[in-house]
C-alpha cells in the first residue's frame, strides 16, 4: 500500500515537472533554449531530407528519362501530325481561295456557262506549251472549247479523251489568237513562243498602241468569244520600214502556277476553213 | 516475266514526267525522264529487252504529247541505238557511257522535235530553242543521268538474277 502511494507520487511529481517545464516554455521562458533546439533539429532534418531525396532521386531517375523520352516522342509526333494538317489545311485554303475567284469569275460573265477542272499535267516536251486537265468528254467537254481562269484566257481544248483533255495554251509556238487593243481600238494577233513569250503581229502601223493597253480577244475567226481578257502591252516596236508595228505582252495569268481552270462549255468554235479562199 | 515491271515503271515515270518534273523548269527547258531511263536501261549489259522498253516508252508519251507518235518513237528507238552500240564500246566506263547516250539522246531528241514544228508550220527561232530549251533540258538530263543509271543498274539486277557481266 506504502510502494502503491510512493509510486503515485513520484508519477504525479514527474507529470507537474514536466507539465511545469512545458507551461514554462509555452510562456516563452525557454525561448533561447528551444530555439538553438528547434534549429539543430530542423537542420538535422534538412540534411536527412536532402539525403533521402538524392537517393530517391537516383534510383527513380532512369525510370523518368525512360517515360520522358517516350513523352517526348508522343509529342514529337503529335508536332508532325498537326503540322501536317496545318499544309494541308493551308493547301485548302488556297484552293478555296482560287476557287471562290473562279466563282465570282462565273457570276460576273452569266452569258458563259463553265466546267471546272484541275491542271493534272504537262505536255513531256519542252518545246510545246500544252497542259492537261481532269475533265473529258464525260464532262461535256469538247475540242476548241475556251479555257479561262479568273483572270484571262489561257487557251483552248485541243484534244479530248473520257476523263481528261489536253488544253492548247495561249504561250504554246504554234498558238495564234484575234485579238483586239480596247485603248487603240485596233485588231492585232496574238502568238506564242518556246520561251512562253507572247507577242503581238499585225498592229496597224496607223494605231496608237502605248505600254499598259488592254488586249482582248476580238472573236474574229470564231476560234474564241470575244472580250476575254489575255494581258497588257509591255511595250511597242515601230518601223517605218516594217509592214505592221510589234508589241510584247504581258499576259494577265500566270502560266507558271495554273491549278484550276475554266472551260467554257456553251462556246462552239467555228471552222471558217471552207471559206478561206484556196490559192490557185 | 520481270521485264513486265516496265509497264508500271514506265506510267509511274511519264506521271511523274507530266506532273512533276515538267514544272522543274531552268529558262524554258526541263529534264526528260524517260530519257534518261530508257537509257539507263539500255545501258546494262544483261538487258535484252531494251527496244520493248522503248516502244512503250513512246506509247505512252505519245498518247500524252502533241508530237507526232512517230517523232517520239523515233527518238527513243534512237536512244536505245544509240546506247547500245556505245555499251559494247566503252563498257568498261559505264557513267561515261550515260552521259554521252544522255547527250546525244537529248540532242536527237530536241531535233526531231525541232523538225516536226518546222514541218507542222509552227517554226522556233533556232537561237531561242538552243539556248532556252536545248541546252537548260542537257544540263538538266546530265544531273539526273547518274541517279537514274544507278536505279536502272539495281533494276537489271533484279529482273535478270545471276546474269550479271562484270
């Protein structure tokens, strides 16, 4: 019963020491004391810390360079997809652009009807200035038929077969196209070359033709409607010596960058051959 | 039975010749492809069946161009010609042998082409055509020459296994 009670007491004596010291402490009375402490300890364990980290660090690495590279590559090719996707829909883009100019082309000249059609080729010789296109006689097409685009003429069909026809271009040697100068009101020919120069012949040397004139086709010889835009006049050769005056031309398309065209469906060519008189 | 690759080879080549590679122009000239192949072919020594080649060489770019079928088929029977007598001459210089099929190839070529607008009424300045066409097309056809001889050589080795002269 004595040991009962002293035991009891030395816990009840132990409980308001400590309890005393914390109360002491908690009332700041020990502020110097646990704070050189509380330092050494925080310090202890940011040294731990930093150990522990290292090592987990080093032995988790390699397995995050591993998904890291894989990340990586995922978005690499995430990258090349979408810039894939960025030509083609800029690729797009362009083509709706040509194709809305076609369009306002088409709803500006009603009196034409037209079929649409891609440029899908060249002629294989250098010497010829032809240009195949995606529509045939599936399509309505027919030979001698006129092929715009937005900004001009460019030629005419020249051969046909179901699905495809080859289209004879305004630069081509063997072309020769009437044409009519609206600022000189004077009638001229048109002609190509194997540079893909165009050129105009037979200017009346009483004509005033200045650089900046508007050529147009004059519908003389059937061959084309008459009043589609083919260029400007770049400039004038004069010769009192010569027959007719020269003029180089500057045609409004660009021959180099053709991708879609219009053909004009409702133009019949006329073949004036019997009416040109034979020479005896 | 492996000569009939040619069928496709050959449309692949004139697609790509119409669609591609006349738009790589220098001046007013550009490289002719199927030149340049029919005499890459034609230039190895276990081929046998080079005129076949040309014949639907020139069906082909016939069907496409406006020249005349028989001014194609001319000028690529005379590349074939031409490589053939000049394989067994200097077979020991093969790159050699191309480029001077490729040359004078290209140069009978743009001539038969040259005299078949004369005749067809649309003459060219000879001038023009020699130094805007002519010449820009033979530079062009010498740089794809060494290429196309080797493809066309791995070619000759796959349709005629085990017939390789050395």
């Amino acid at each position: 019963m004595k040991d009962l009670f002293s035991r009891s007491l030395q816990t009840t004596i132990i409980f308001l020491i400590v309890g005393g010291i914390l109360a002491l402490a908690l009332g700041g009375f020990f502020s110097s004391a646990s704070n050189q402490f509380t330092g050494s300890l925080v310090s202890v364990q940011t040294w731990v810390s930093t150990r522990v980290q290292a090592l987990q660090d080093f032995f988790t690495a390699p397995r995050d360079i591993a998904s890291l590279r894989a990340r990586n590559a995922e978005l690499q090719a995430e990258v090349s997809q979408l810039q894939a996707q960025v030509i083609e829909l800029q690729q797009r883009v362009n083509e709706t652009e040509v194709l809305r100019a076609l369009v306002d082309f088409s709803r500006s000249n009603p009196e034409s009807t037209y079929r649409a059609a891609a440029v899908i080729g060249r002629d294989p010789s250098p010497f010829l200035h032809y240009v195949v296109i995606n529509r045939g006689s599936n399509d309505g097409i027919r030979r001698g038929m006129p092929v715009v685009t937005n900004q001009g003429l460019i030629g005419r069909i020249d051969a046909v077969i179901a699905d495809a026809a080859r289209v004879q271009l305004i630069t081509d040697p063997a072309a020769s196209i009437n044409v009519h100068l609206q600022n000189a009101n004077t009638d001229a020919v048109l002609m190509g070359s194997v540079t893909g120069d165009v050129t105009l012949d037979m200017i009346s040397q009483d004509a005033t033709v200045e650089p900046g004139d508007l050529i147009l086709t004059s519908g003389l010889g059937g061959g084309y409607p008459a009043n589609l835009i083919i260029g400007q006049v770049v400039s004038v050769r004069s010769l009192d010596v010569e027959l007719f005056q020269q003029a180089v031309v500057q045609p409004a398309v660009d021959f180099a960058r053709l991708e879609i065209v219009l053909v004009i469906t409702n133009f019949r060519p006329v073949d004036i051959s019997p009416l040109v008189p034979t020479t005896p | 039975m492996r000569n009939l690759i040619a069928f496709p080879l050959i449309a692949l080549a004139v697609i790509f010749q119409s669609a591609v590679i006349s738009r790589m122009t220098l001046l007013s000239g550009y490289a002719d492809l199927l030149l340049i192949l029919l005499a890459g072919w034609a230039l190895q020594p276990q081929v046998r069946s080079a005129w076949h080649w040309a014949f639907v060489v020139a069906l082909f770019v016939g069907y496409l161009t406006k020249l005349p079928w028989p001014v194609t088929a001319l000028g690529y029977f005379a590349v074939v010609f031409v490589a053939q007598m000049l394989q067994r001459r200097i077979w020991q210089a093969p790159l050699l042998a191309m480029f001077t099929v490729t040359f004078i190839g290209t140069m009978v070529m743009h001539l038969l082409s040259y005299a078949a607008l004369f005749v067809a009424g649309s003459p060219i300045p000879l001038g023009d055509a020699l130094g805007f066409v002519t010449l820009p097309s033979l530079l062009l056809n010498l740089l794809f020459a060494i290429p196309m001889y080797t493809f066309m050589r791995d070619l000759a080795r796959w349709v005629y296994p085990g017939e390789e002269v050395e």
